[in-house]
C-alpha cells in the first residue's frame, strides 16, 4: 500500500481538494489494473509499473486545462483500458462520461473497474464512434487513437450544437504527442495546442500535448 500511496503522491502535487471517495478510488487504480492486465492486456507490460503518470496524470492534464461543469455529456472515443475516461469521471463525477472501443473485452476491464470502484457516470459500448447514431456529446476526448483528420471526422456529428461551459465551445479534445505539424496540416483544422510539459514538469510529458479542436 505504501508504494500505491507514493505513486498517488503523483497526482496529489498537481491537483488538491479531492474528496476521500475520489482518493481511494485513485488510490485502488494500481492494483486493479494490475490484476486485469494480467488477464487481458489493455496497458503495455513496461507502462503498468509508472501508470499513474504515463495514464491517469495523462489522462488529468485534460482536466487541468478544461473545469468540466457539471452535467456535461463526453464520449470517449477508442478508450482502450479507460483512458482518458476513468480518470477524467473520477475527477469530474457530476459529469457523464460514455467509453466506446471496438474491441470488446477491454470494455470488460472497464465495467469491472468501475464496478470494484463504485463509479456511477461512466456507461460503455462496443462500437466505433463512427456507427453512433442518435446520441450527443458536449466534448469528445481521445488519446492518439488515430490521426486528428480521422478523429475529427467521427467528433464532429457527435457533439451538440449548444454551448454549456463559459469560455469553451463543445469540441474534441485528444492528447498526442511527437511533431504534429504535418497530421495538422492534413486535418485542415486549426486547433489550439498546449505542451503538457508546462501544466505537469514531469520529463515523461515532453512533447506532449492536448489539442482542442472547437465545433465553430
């Protein structure tokens, strides 16, 4: 418990006020993991000893920059074990958040997950985001799951036409990294770009960034 504990520390430097609920849930992410990875594997074997900075710190940079207000709708597009969802619902538990992946048996990780951890906004389904119909979001989210053009083309018919968070038009927000000069000259897009190196000054985020991509 004690290692758990200094790997929770992580997060705790960076983000205060967490209700006792919120940190044993943060606190019970390790283990759980841990345990399911060996049965079916959703984070890589070199990544699961440093998941609280390579996942769930990751996955909170979305939320150091975006204070989803309560009520808010997000899909989370291909979330493969529960990033950046898990993290994020954790964080933010009067939000909805809906995690889609076309791969089955990760979702399974998911709803166990959230079954050992008593995390009530969190809803998946097997599909890809494309074949949605019939619902919508106030943001999509995503991590380097495909190029931004791809990612974009599956936000856009998903997200509502109204505007419920002061400062911030509904859109879809992904975390990648490397030069990404040239996927963002392909998507033909002009998103905003903020390094993650200046929000965590962990060496891991380096080149690292969140791109916002508002529905205009």
């Amino acid at each position: 418990m004690e290692k758990t504990q200094n790997k929770l520390e992580l997060i705790i430097k960076y983000f205060s006020d967490f209700s006792e609920t919120q940190i044993r849930q943060f606190q019970e992410l390790s283990d759980l993991y841990k345990e399911w990875n060996e049965k079916i594997n959703v984070v890589s074997r070199k990544d699961i000893e440093s998941l609280y900075e390579r996942h769930v710190l990751h996955s909170l940079s979305i939320a150091a920059e975006f204070d989803f207000i309560d009520g808010l709708e997000v899909i989370d597009i291909g979330t493969g074990g529960g990033f950046p969802g898990v993290p994020l619902a954790i964080f933010f538990p009067n939000v909805q958040f809906h995690l889609v992946d076309s791969i089955g048996k990760k979702l399974k990780v998911i709803d166990a997950v959230c079954s050992q951890l008593n995390i009530k906004n969190i809803t998946t389904q097997h599909i890809r985001a494309e074949e949605i119909k019939g619902r919508k979001f106030d943001f999509a989210v995503s991590r380097a799951v495909a190029p931004l053009k791809e990612l974009w083309s599956w936000s856009r018919p998903l997200l509502k036409k109204e505007h419920k968070m002061a400062g911030y038009r509904n859109g879809l927000i992904c975390l990648k990294g490397g030069d990404l000069s040239q996927e963002i000259s392909d998507s033909g897009l002009k998103p905003f770009a903020t390094p993650i190196d200046q929000i965590f000054k962990e060496e891991y985020f380096k080149d690292k960034f969140i791109i916002y991509v508002p529905n205009n």
